[in-house]
C-alpha cells in the first residue's frame, strides 16, 4: 500500500490531464511489440557484418493510451510470458530454448499456489494488442526490468499508467551476447545503452512529449535506471522500485569485485 500510495503520488505529479482527486481510468490501453537493431553497437563477438547478429538487436514493450476497435484482441497474459521464451531464441543462436515458457509458467503457478496452470496463462490483461494510439501527446515512462527479467513482471502498473496518461516503453534486461545479465558492469552497461537508444527512437515520435520523459527501475533496473538518468538530459524523474543501487558487501566476492 505504501509502494502503491508513492507510485500515485508520482504519477499526479507527473501527468497532464489526470484531476488531482480523480484516479480513474481516463483512456482505453494499447500494446506494441517492436522490434529493432542498434546499429551503432556490435552484439556477437566475431560476427560478420552480414550476420543478423552482428549489431545489438532490441524488443520494446510499449503500453500506450489507445482508441480500440472490435479487431484488437485483449493480450493474455501468457503471451507476455511466452516473450521471454521467445527473446532467449532470438537474441543468440547458440542454445534452443524450448519448453522455457512452460517452467516459468509452472514456477509462477507454484508461487502463487494456483493448480491450474491455465487459469494464469489465460488470464486477460486490459492492453488491447496493435491498438490505434491516441493523436496527443503524452508523457514517456522508460521501465527498465529486474535481472534477467521483461515486461510480464509490472504488467498492471504499465497498464494503470497508460490508462491514465502515459506512454510506457519497457526494456528488458539483457547483457552482452548471449544476453545473460550478470552483476559485471559491463553487463549492466548493456541495459543502459538500451534504454537510451529506446528514448532516443521514440522521443520522436507523435504521441510523445519529448519534454516529459522519465525513468522507472526494479530491482537490478532500478540500479540500471539511475545510470540512464546520470547519462541523458532527456530523463526527468527517477523511480527505483527495490533497486538494487545499495550493495551489501561480505555475501557474495564476485559481486563485490563487480561492485
């Protein structure tokens, strides 16, 4: 309840058009996935230039206020969790993941003491999948995911922050080839560099306010989100939701050493 009571708080501060005392839902809530490639950094070591992996490819999750029609279906929410499967395949041909999303899905299941794993994976979201954006403006939240993790972790905050005002643009968290995070800087450089090339390819855009761009980070992106914000004048705002900005020396030398 406090964690929900700040993130409010933020948000009043922050939107356009939401009333101070009004929190309810001002617009309906699209989803995008888009696929992209860094040019400007190379990905797999030894690559050729005409390899597909040679430049740093990027999936944005993007969560924006929509107009929506009868032919834009309501994403389930094991669709998110199947992207995870997906990315791992696509961003190194080194290893077949198959039967990832499955083991995630069990795993959450398991967590959350939910028998059927079907009720979870079939479980509708309110982001309307390719919906027409809203012709206006709106305020860019860049969310940078925990370690190893993407969107499907913060998926209702996206989508309460959409419907209220903003476009989300979340990143996910990959290191170098094969895109494993790990605690090494370098690593965690990687992320940075995404999430200034996602600002940087959407502040552009015509539903966004390039002057209202800010950053939220979970867990390791929390940590991961304070460096975007240390190297770009464009973000405005910072918030770490139990970022990992604070290390705790003693418990691990390989993290210290990174650290």
């Amino acid at each position: 309840l406090l964690l929900l009571s700040f993130v409010i708080s933020i948000t009043l501060a922050f939107t356009q058009s939401l009333n101070k005392n009004d929190v309810s839902k001002l617009y309906m809530v699209g989803y995008q996935n888009i696929i992209a490639t860094d040019s400007g950094r190379a990905y797999k070591p030894k690559a050729r230039p005409t390899d597909k992996l040679y430049f740093r490819p990027l999936e944005i999750d993007i969560w924006y206020p929509a107009s929506v029609s009868k032919s834009n279906p309501l994403i389930q929410y094991g669709e998110l969790i199947n992207l995870l499967e997906q990315r791992s395949n696509r961003f190194q041909d080194d290893t077949l993941y198959n039967g990832l999303t499955t083991e995630l899905v069990q795993y959450l299941s398991m967590n959350l003491k939910i028998n059927d794993t079907a009720k979870l994976t079939h479980l509708k979201t309110s982001s309307y999948r390719n919906a027409k954006a809203i012709d206006q403006r709106f305020p860019l939240i860049v969310y940078m995911s925990s370690f190893n993790g993407m969107s499907y972790e913060n998926v209702s905050l996206f989508e309460w922050l959409s419907s209220h005002g903003y476009v989300v643009a979340s990143v996910t968290s990959v290191g170098r080839y094969p895109g494993n995070m790990s605690t090494d800087p370098a690593d965690l450089a990687e992320q940075l560099y995404d999430g200034l090339f996602t600002i940087h390819f959407l502040k552009t855009k015509n539903d966004i306010d390039s002057a209202k761009i800010g950053v939220v980070g979970y867990s390791w992106g929390g940590l991961a989100a304070l460096a975007l914000a240390m190297n770009s004048n464009d973000v405005k705002v910072v918030l770490s939701l139990d970022g990992s900005e604070m290390h705790y020396y003693g418990e691990s030398r390989e993290e210290d050493k990174a650290f």
